[in-house]
C-alpha cells in the first residue's frame, strides 16, 4: 500500500468495543481469546500453543492473551482482517493507545483521585489512566512474534507489519560472522522511548512502618523474606514446605522466566516470623505451598476455606498497609531495598549480588550502583549542616596566648 491509500483514521474517536475476551482453559494452553460466540481464535490459540511448547509460563502465556486480544479488538473498530494488517494499522495501533483510556469493568473509586501523582510519601507515581510507553513496548514484541509465527506458518502476510527500524545500520547481519548465529537488528520501528527509572530503596524508618502495619505472622513473614532473599513476589509465592532449609536458614526459589531451582540465604529474624505463622498451620505436607489464605464463605453456614496465597490477595495485604500508611509500596519495592543494601554494604562483590537476584547479565546488576536521589540529598544535607556547624564554632587559641589578650590586641570576643 503506497502512502496516498492509506487511511486517514480518526484515532481520538476510536472506541473498543467490549468483542470477545481471554478465558482461562483447562490443558495444554492455560488461556485462550475467544470471539464473541465464544470460541476460539484458530490462529491465536496455535500461536499461544507453540509459545508454551517453547517453556513459557501460564504467567506469559496470560499476557501475551491480553496483548492479542486488544490487537483483534482494534482491528474490528477499524474493519481491517487480522491478516491484512500493514505497519500503517501498526503506527495507527501504537497512536491510539498513547493517548487512549483504558477501560475498565468499574469506575475506580479511591484511586481515581491518585491516578497518575507522585506520592509525597515514596515518592513514586501512582499507575495512570492510559497505556505506558512500557506497555506499547511490550504491545509490539508481541505482535512482532506473533506474525513471526504466522509468517512461517505460510498463513498471514506477506510481511511481518511490525517492522524494525535499521537506522543507519544498513541491512542487517550485514557483517555476519558465520561461526556466530544470526541476532536480530534495530529497534521496533515505532515503539516509544522509555526514560530509564533508577532503583530505589526504603527509608528504613518507612520499612518499619509498613512492617508494623502487617497483622498476621504470615504477612511479617513474607516481607520478612522479601527484604532479607531480594527474590520476587512470584518467586516467594512458589515456595514448599520441602524448599525450607531451618539448619542453615535457606529458602529454595524457583527463577521467574528459566524456572531454575536455587538456594537463597534469608535473615535469622525472618525464620522466626515464618516459625511462628507455620506453627498456626500445624499440618502441612513437605510438597505442599507454604503461604495460605482463608477464603470467604459462599453460602452461610458454611466454614471458611483455606487456599493457597496467591498474587492478587498478597497485593491486598499492600492495599491494606498502603491505604493506613498513605503510601503506594509495591513487593517490587522491597526487592530493591534489598539489592541496594547489599550493594552499598561494600561486604559483597557485585558478582554475589548478581547471583541473589538472578540476574543472567552482570550489566542489569549494574543498575544498582547508580546513586539513588534521596540518599545524595541526605549527604548534602549532612555536608551542609556540617559547615554550618563550623563556622559557628570558634576556632582555638594556640598554645601558650592568652584568649583575652588577643581579644584586646586584635578586637573581638574571647571565646
């Protein structure tokens, strides 16, 4: 399609509409997108089914879902097929979630006055009502990978709408080495640029806090490890009873992404916060998960029921502490606590650091050495205080002149 036929689309009108949505299913793929009759998007579902043969979790599996489904949605508004899409409804796609709303199924209600501010507290920004330039990133790789997929398949188009932009690279893979496997070249051609956000750890005072504001050994517990293993949320949720090392306070994680099983050492204090919760439980089988949670009763008269802890009632533990403290932590946020204290301890190399946290790549480490904002403003503070107290204070007489001598011979008062 040449310039002059594309399209002129009015991109601050476009509407999505409530058409179809992503369902979770029982065997091989987790989650499906199905239309609105209710069945499954063929080329969705063998493009979400090659994903998981590739070792993706049920995790990714969902957001690559959500990804697509906003993607068709799109293309339905427009009246464009799936395969006939060109980078000109890409570019259009990528416009229309920079300045779009999204939708929700309820009004918000006490975050709605937040959204988009900065804490004054954690000095954070609260999530806002549009797309972040993050979620168009990830909005695009998907996209790329899919039509990847369709491509060669032999179904799609004939070229992949999501382009990389070479720049003044030329062709790719133009030197090639052929001992080395081909790496893909160039940016996404129209994803936005993200401002790079510096990791930044809690006050201490502001960690015990929100240590005090938990109600339950369980919850102590939790952050307890949190900020003492730098392990994920995902990561802590996962844990076994088996995966409980009490002779040399370890705790056995497995990796977001490979799954890989490693050992990480947690503080003496957070043992006894989970010696405590576990003694609440009383039973529990070594394979079975160590956080719990009990469940509202459906019908009356019936007892509670207990269920594992997963990722949204551990977010309503933060809500909760959040909502007394006036603040917005996240479990994020204790993850870099912790990095940022091993790394400022100078009793660590970065290379100990690195495995804690998993990274594969010493150059994500990295990002911790990067001075956070709050403690150069305490320094500078203590630097300037410091003087202050300096210039106040008088300096000594040398040894052997007589202070009030040197007050007549010189003017001034004695000290």
């Amino acid at each position: 399609m040449s310039s002059s036929d594309e399209v002129s689309r009015d991109l601050q009108s476009i509407r999505l509409a409530r058409w179809g949505r992503v369902v979770p299913v029982d065997g091989v793929i987790p989650y499906v997108v199905v239309d609105p009759e209710g069945r499954p998007i063929e080329p969705i579902r063998r493009f979400l089914r090659d994903f998981v043969a590739r070792g993706h979790s049920a995790g990714s599996v969902r957001s690559y879902a959500f990804d697509l489904h906003r993607w068709w949605r799109f293309l339905h508004v427009i009246d464009v097929p799936w395969d006939k899409a060109t980078s000109a409804e890409v570019r259009d796609f990528v416009l229309w979630m920079g300045q779009a709303k999204k939708q929700r199924r309820a009004p918000r209600t006490k975050s709605a006055a937040t959204a988009g501010q900065v804490n004054p507290i954690t000095r954070k920004q609260y999530p806002g009502d549009g797309y972040g330039a993050r979620t168009i990133r990830h909005s695009n790789a998907v996209l790329r990978c899919f039509y990847e997929f369709v491509i060669d398949a032999g179904e799609g188009p004939l070229a992949n709408p999501v382009r990389r932009d070479r720049g003044r690279r030329g062709r790719a893979n133009v030197h090639h080495n052929p001992l080395e496997p081909f790496r893909p070249e160039g940016r996404l051609r129209y994803n936005p640029k993200v401002p790079r956000q510096r990791p930044r750890a809690m006050p201490d005072e502001r960690w015990v806090d929100l240590f005090a504001a938990m109600r339950s050994n369980r919850d102590r517990a939790i952050l307890a490890l949190a900020v003492s293993t730098a392990a994920r949320a995902s990561e802590l949720l996962g844990i076994r009873a088996a995966d409980v090392d009490w002779g040399d306070q370890l705790v056995q994680v497995r990796r977001k992404g490979t799954g890989a099983q490693q050992w990480l050492p947690a503080s003496a204090e957070s043992f006894i916060w989970l010696r405590l919760y576990l003694d609440e439980l009383k039973d529990l089988g070594l394979n079975d998960p160590v956080w719990w949670t009990l469940r509202r009763r459906t019908k009356p008269g019936e007892d509670l029921t207990r269920r594992p802890l997963n990722y949204d009632a551990l977010r309503a533990v933060l809500r909760r502490a959040n909502d007394m403290l006036g603040t917005n932590w996240t479990m994020h946020d204790l993850r870099h606590t912790s990095a940022l204290r091993m790394v400022r301890s100078q009793k660590l190399s970065l290379r100990d650091v690195q495995v804690i946290l998993g990274h594969a790549h010493l150059t994500t480490t990295q990002l911790y050495l990067v001075e956070d904002d709050d403690e150069v403003l305490r320094r500078v503070h203590r630097y300037l205080a410091d003087r202050q107290e300096a210039a106040a204070a008088p300096k000594p007489v040398a040894v052997g002149y007589d202070a009030d001598d040197l007050a007549v011979l010189l003017g001034g008062v004695a000290p």
